[in-house]
C-alpha cells in the first residue's frame, strides 16, 4: 500500500487516539480539582486516587502548611481535615466521596463547600472498614451548617 499523505496522517490520528482516549476520557469526565496537601500525608493520596478513578481530574498541590490555604477559603476549624480542595468554585474540604461532589455540582447549593470533618475511618482515601458511620457537611450556607449526606 503506498502511504499518501492523507493515510498517513489518518494512521497517525488513529494510533494516538488509541493511546490518548482511555486517560482524556477519565480525565474529562468530571470538573478539574486542586487539592492542597502535606508531603507525608498518605490518605489524601487514596482520596486523590478515588477522584480520579470517579472521573476528576486532579491536580496536587504539595505544602508545608495546608492551614492558611483553610483558611483563605472559610473551612470552619471544626470542619477541618487533613487536605482541602476546590472544584468549579466550591470548597470540598478532606474525604469527602466522589459522589457527594458530583451531586453538589449537580444541585449547586449556596454555599461554600462540603467537609468530612475530621479523619474518618471509612472514608474514600481511609478505607479502614471499621463500618463506622460518618457524616458529610454543607457549609457556608445562608442558613447555615447542615447535614449534606450519611455515609
């Protein structure tokens, strides 16, 4: 077969497809998250992990001091965890499951964001299995504080 220009082109269209669709596609299935972390911490890598494989894509932030990135986008000391990220304007603050972020950019509430206060021990990143339960929290909000989902 003689490669013309337009086969060889097309060939190379074809092969990069291959190669580049399987990622672009995970990749482009969800909205882009910044996540701010420590270095050591390990869990906020198994929560990247699970964002990404729900289809986020994920850029890491490494800090010493996750604190004034908190701060700077109104986390509630009593909401805080171990990482904080942001996605399509709102605060998703620690270990938070994928879907709880899929159904806040689904409904776009008025507030600032959702937490997973605290370290908890079955959450997406923590994977202990103790099936204890937990809580994820809307805040920010006009009225306030409330409960966004059980878990």
């Amino acid at each position: 077969m003689v490669m013309t220009r337009r086969r060889t082109l097309a060939a190379g269209l074809f092969s990069l497809a291959v190669v580049a669709v399987p990622g672009l596609g995970r990749a482009a299935a969800g909205p882009a998250v910044t996540v701010w972390k420590a270095a050591s911490c390990e869990c906020c890598e198994g929560w990247v992990r699970h964002m990404r494989e729900a289809g986020f894509g994920v850029t890491v932030r490494v800090v010493d001091d996750v604190e004034p990135v908190k701060r700077a986008n109104g986390v509630p000391d009593a909401l805080a965890s171990c990482h904080t990220a942001l996605v399509d304007g709102y605060v998703v603050e620690g270990h938070v499951p994928a879907s709880d972020v899929k159904r806040l950019l689904s409904e776009r509430p008025r507030a600032k964001g959702l937490a997973a206060p605290g370290m908890p021990q079955d959450a997406p990143g923590m994977d202990m299995g103790t099936g204890q339960s937990y809580e994820v929290v809307l805040f920010g909000a006009a009225g306030g504080d409330r409960l966004f989902a059980r878990h």
